[in-house]
C-alpha cells in the first residue's frame, strides 16, 4: 500500500480517534459541567455528528475548487480550535460551543476523496479497507485510553491529545502529492448515487451503526456508576475486556470479510449481535451487563472495517467520493440522532423503553440487509470496448486510459454472458 494512502487513512483515524477518546466518559464528566441536564449531556455527545452532517457536503464541494490539501487544513485548524475550547470548559454551553466546532471541520469525505484520487480501480477496495481498519483500530485503543487517561487527568486532557494529534496530521499535509499530481475524474449525474437499492441498505447501515454506538456509548457509564454503583475510575476494565474481544473480532471479520468474501455475512453477523447486546442490557445483573458490552463491542468491530469496503464494492467508479461522503454524512446524522434521542429518554426515566426500542429497530435492520447483493460479488472486467448490449446487471462502465472498466454483479450475470453483450 502507498504512502498516500497510509498518510490518509491516519489522518481519518486520527480524526476518528480524537471523537471516540471522549466517547467512554463524555456523558458521565458532562453531568459535572455547570448547567448540565440529561437532555443536554445527549447533546455534547452527539451535536459534533450533526455538524459533520451539514458539513460534509460543502467541504467536498470546496475541495473541488481549492483542492483537497487546503481544505482538510482548514478544517484540521477548525478541529482544533474546538478541542482547545473543550478542554477549557467549565459549563455545559461552552463545551457546546467546542463540540460543535469539532464536527464543523468535516475533512472525513474529503480525505476519503482523495484516496480515490490517488488510487487506481483495482488498489482502491484494498485501500478503502486500509481506511477501515485504521478506524476500527482507532476506536479500539480510544475506547481504552479514554477512561484510563479520564480517571487520571479529566476531561480535558482527551481534548488537548485530540488537538495534539489534529496538528501532526497538518504536518502529514505537506507529505501528500501536490493537486496538480491528481486526476480530475470526470463526473456522472448526482441522482445515480441515491436510486442503488444495494447502497441505500449500506447507507442505512452507516446511519444505524453510529447511532447505537454514540447512544450505547451514553448508557454504559452512567449505568455502570448509577445502576451497578461502581467507581468510575475502574471504568478502563470493562472497556478493556471488552476491546479485547472486539480486536479478536476485528481481525476474524477482516479474514472472513474480505480474504473468503463473506463481507454481508459480517455485516449480518454484527446486526444480529446487536440485537442480543440489547435485549441482554435489559437484564439486571451486572455480569449481563457486562457481557452485553463485550458482544456490543464485537459488533461493532466487526462492522467498521467491512462498511467502507462494501460501499466502494458496489458504487460506481467515479462517484466514490460522493458516495463515501454521503454514507460518513449518514453515520454522523445516526451518532446526533442515537444521544439525542437516548438523553431524552433517559430524562424521562424510559432506559428500559430505549433498549426495547432500538433492538426492535435492530430485528428489521437485519431482515432489510438481508436483502442485500454481497458486495464481494461484484467484480470488475476489463476490456478494450465497451458492451454494445445493455443489463441490468452491469453496474458501472468506466474508460481509463483506453481500458474499459466493466464492474458487474458476478452472481447474477457470468463472465461468459458478459462477453455475449459485446
């Protein structure tokens, strides 16, 4: 793998990184700020994902006028800036502010852009796999040194470690090619990315998956310190144990995924273990408990390396890096939604109510993926012209440097058949 990409999927999981380090503790130290309400902790955790939403898009869109590099130093500087406002807040409304300029600097869907600027057809799958692990593995040591750096040095030291990080990857900036190195793709109509059944079931996937993850990532602290009374300093442990198995998962998930192609059954598997955290959390005894935080944490290891890898599977070529924006922009709207909505029902007293909701919720995510084509079958073909016959069942058509890229669903329409439309 290129350095380019390396140098990029760093800096996404440092990004990454820098989120999911507050993540273990943020909804239990926010009850401590100055004004502080349960509605508003479920805020401070998910109000950065809604910004993130709202600016992905014109980040993208101003990448392609002033070129990727200028853009993600302007929202690495924005980043920042939010996280030395954080680390500095003494009550709730300040740290919104913080929070909210963290996800202001959206530079996600831009850096996953330029890895598809800089990566041919064939390399690109690998890389965007690269990229996923890289945030799986992010979130597996953040979830860990969060608690244990929180129990020792508070909150804001994980905002200060997040700027830290944020300004070693402006340095990283100047390793990548200059724009004029990359190649301009040629664009196809906009809509083409939304009417794909395959891609709007990854898409809501990106969406349900940080959603659990930002509203599980407000229950199980203050569970563990309210419900289960254990001192908050030991919080790591759990964490600990749990990113274990999670690391173990990650590595199954990423063999099995990508090496035998079995990518949709990960993804299944993941939902389904989703499913069972939930129900279990319902349950009153605390070793439950804590193992619906250890299958929770699988899931979801499983989950993250593979959803990049599929979407970039079965898009088209030249609209990777609208579709990779749009499903990091669904991710984002899932994290707001998921703390937003369980701060409100923990306000009201309804924790129970929450959990029967999203397994629910969980049980028709699994019967809708279910109808999804796996992405490892499809695959590309390579030819010096392009069909003369149309299918349903070639999805993109794609010239490069004299080569026709055929990209085709090898499931449901052979090699063999494929040549017969020449």
């Amino acid at each position: 793998m290129n350095k380019n990409t390396l140098i990029l999927s760093f800096i996404i999981a440092s990004r990454f990184f820098g989120l999911f380090i507050v993540l273990p503790v943020i909804s239990l130290y926010s009850h401590k700020l100055n004004g502080a309400n349960d509605v508003l902790a479920g805020l401070i955790v998910g109000i950065y994902a809604i910004f993130q939403m709202i600016f992905s898009v014109p980040f993208g869109a101003l990448s392609d006028k002033i070129g990727r590099k200028k853009t993600m130093l302007m929202g690495l500087i924005i980043f920042i800036i939010g996280c030395l406002i954080c680390a500095s807040a003494s009550d709730i409304y300040t740290m919104l502010v913080g929070r909210v300029l963290q996800g202001m600097g959206a530079i996600g869907g831009v850096a996953t852009a330029m890895i598809a600027d800089l990566t041919s057809e064939k390399d690109r799958a690998k890389a965007m796999a690269l990229m996923g692990g890289a945030i799986g593995l992010s979130f597996v040591v953040a979830i860990v040194l969060g608690s244990v750096i929180a129990s020792f040095l508070g909150l804001g030291a994980l905002f200060y470690i997040s700027a830290i990080l944020s300004v070693l990857c402006i340095v990283l900036l100047a390793f990548l090619p200059k724009e004029k190195e990359i190649i301009k793709q040629e664009k196809i109509p906009f809509k083409e990315a939304f009417i794909s059944a395959n891609l709007n079931k990854l898409y809501l996937t990106c969406f349900l998956q940080k959603m659990l993850s930002s509203s599980t990532f407000m229950l199980i602290p203050l569970a563990y310190v309210n419900i289960f009374h254990k001192n908050s300093d030991n919080l790591w442990i759990i964490y600990s144990v749990a990113m274990f198995f999670g690391f173990l998962a990650m590595g199954v998930g990423g063999v099995v995924g990508e090496s035998k192609g079995k990518s949709k059954t990960i993804l299944l598997s993941g939902v389904a273990l989703f499913f069972l955290s939930y129900l279990i959390f319902l349950s009153s005894s605390y070793y439950l408990f804590f193992l619906a935080v250890v299958l929770y944490f699988i899931a979801f290891c499983l989950h993250e390396p593979i959803m990049q890898s599929s979407i970039s599977k079965i898009c088209k070529a030249r609209q990777k890096g609208l579709v990779l924006g749009f499903s990091n922009s669904c991710g984002y709207f899932g994290s707001f939604l998921g703390a937003f909505l369980c701060g409100i029902f923990m306000h009201a007293d309804l924790e129970n109510e929450f959990l029967m909701l999203i397994a629910f919720v969980c049980a028709i995510w699994f019967f809708i993926l279910k109808t999804m084509d796996n992405p490892n079958d499809f695959k590309t073909y390579k030819s010096n012209k392009a069909p003369l016959k149309e299918s349903e069942f070639v999805i993109d058509i794609n010239k490069k440097d004299d080569i026709y890229l055929i990209k085709y669903n090898s499931k449901k329409l052979s090699e063999e058949e494929l040549q017969k439309l020449f």
